[in-house]
C-alpha cells in the first residue's frame, strides 16, 4: 500500500516537473522570436547607419572641393568705416570696465552697509537688555517686585472668597482669624 502510494506521489511529482519544462520551453520560444525580431531591427539600422556614413563623406568630398579664401578689396570708405568702429569698441571697452569697478564697489558698500547695521543693531539690543535690567534692579533696591497680573488677580478673588466665607460663618471664623494672628505674631518674632 505504501509503495503504491509513493509511485502515484513520484507519478504526480514528475508529471507536474514534465508540465513546468514544457511552460518553460513555451516561455523560451516566445523569448526567442521576440529576440530575433529585435535583431532585425537592430540589422536595419545598422544598415541605415552605414548608408548615412557613406553619404556623410560624400558630402565632405564635396566640400574640399569648393573654395576657401575669397579675396574682397575695400574701398576707401568701407575702411573708414571699420576704423570708427573698432574706435567705438575700444571706448565701450573701457566703459565696460569702468561699470564693472562700479558695480564692484557697489557690492562692497552694500556688505560694509549691512556690516555696520548688524553690529549697530546687535549694540542697540544690548543696550535695550541693560537698560532693562537696570531699571529692574532700581525696583528691587527699592524693596519692590513684579508680579504677574493674572497672580494678583487670583490672588484678590481669593482674599475676597475668604472675607465672603468669613462674613458668612463668623463662628467658625473665630478659629482661622486665631490662626492667622498667631501666624503673622510668630513672623514677626523671627
């Protein structure tokens, strides 16, 4: 029974091997025909490159043949003329120089300008940080403090909660108004 059943497995095994080599095969002869298709693309223009190369030194042969210095006689004005020109040239030359030690000197003014406004700028904040700090520090030789408002302002709805509660339960009032001359006679001790 188990040998019958391991000859279907081998069966079964190799008719699925036999089944994957005849796809493969299909896949190759596809890939093939694709391949030699391309290749005869490939000859055509190779063929076509050769036959643009042939007709490009055709063309070059052609060209040696025509001339290459034409001799042209000026006249006197034509001449007079070039004169000027090359004149005019030379002065535009020299603008062009001068604009650019312009233009050069341009530059270095706009970096020396942003140059000095940075420090000024950098010296005007500093000077901001320490006059506030010197006015911070006249406040507190003068004993005094600042606060933030929204403190204070928890501060005074608190102290008016308590005047309310005391207001509104003056027995029991009696123990924390106790407590608190207690508190403020032993500060005053220390």
């Amino acid at each position: 029974m188990e040998n019958q059943k391991q000859n279907e497995e081998s069966k079964s095994n190799g008719m699925e091997l036999l089944e994957n080599v005849i796809k493969s095969n299909e896949r190759n002869t596809v890939s093939n025909e694709k391949n030699m298709e391309s290749n005869a693309e490939v000859k055509a223009d190779i063929e076509d490159l050769v036959l643009a190369i042939a007709q490009l030194q055709l063309d070059f042969e052609i060209v040696k043949e025509i001339p290459t210095k034409i001799e042209i006689v000026l006249s006197q004005e034509t001449k007079g003329f070039y004169e000027d020109f090359y004149k005019k040239m030379e002065m535009k030359e020299k603008f062009n120089w001068s604009g650019l030690g312009i233009i050069i000197l341009g530059i270095f003014t706009f970096v020396l300008s942003i140059t000095f406004a940075t420090n000024w700028y950098k010296e005007s904040i500093k000077a901001k940080s320490e006059l506030r700090q010197d006015i911070l520090n006249e406040i507190a030789d003068e004993g005094k403090k600042i606060y933030d408002e929204n403190e204070i302002e928890i501060l005074s709805e608190n102290t008016k909660v308590m005047q309310l509660w005391i207001k509104n339960n003056p027995k029991k009032a009696e123990d924390f108004l106790r407590f608190k001359d207690g508190f403020e006679a032993n500060r005053e001790n220390k």
